[in-house]
C-alpha cells in the first residue's frame, strides 16, 4: 500500500481525561485513509489482531474508505472514537 506523502491528518480524544492520538494516511490515487495507533506507546489493552504495522506510526487497526479525497480533524476525531469504543479502550 502506497501513501501520499501530501496527505496525513492527526486526530485526538481527550474526553475524561484520555489522551490518545492517531494518525491517519490517505493511500495514493484512491479515496482511502489507514488510522495507525502507537500502542507501544500507550499500552493499551488493544485485542491481539492482525494489525499490520508501519515504522514509526504503530499499528494499522483501521481501513476507510471515503465517498471525497478530504478527511475533516472531526471525521478523524469520530473515527478514532469509535476504534477505541469498538476495542473497549475507553
């Protein structure tokens, strides 16, 4: 998987005094972006899966495709929540 060096975006939770990020990269020439968490960083009890990983962005734990090329920081934000609600990480 190719990605565009022209398009990342980092989104944030910060609710209940969480403070967890990640970043999203959007493949090249298509309307797919790839959420990579750094678990080894936060040590959350993340379900063993496979997740594949990227050197220096963590584990790729989700793949989205979009109807636009743009992702919005409240898209990511959305996005992020329902990962760490959907692992039971918050």
């Amino acid at each position: 998987m190719l990605f565009d060096n022209n398009y990342h975006l980092h989104a944030g939770y910060y609710k209940d005094g969480h403070d967890l990020e990640a970043i999203l990269l959007k493949v090249k020439y298509q309307n797919v972006w790839c959420m990579f968490f750094e678990n080894d960083f936060y040590q959350l009890n993340l379900p063993r899966g496979p997740y594949p990983t990227l050197q220096n962005f963590g584990l790729m734990v989700g793949i989205y495709f979009l109807k636009t090329e743009d992702l919005t920081e409240q898209k990511a934000a959305e996005l992020l929540e329902e990962f760490l609600k959907e692992h039971k990480l918050i």
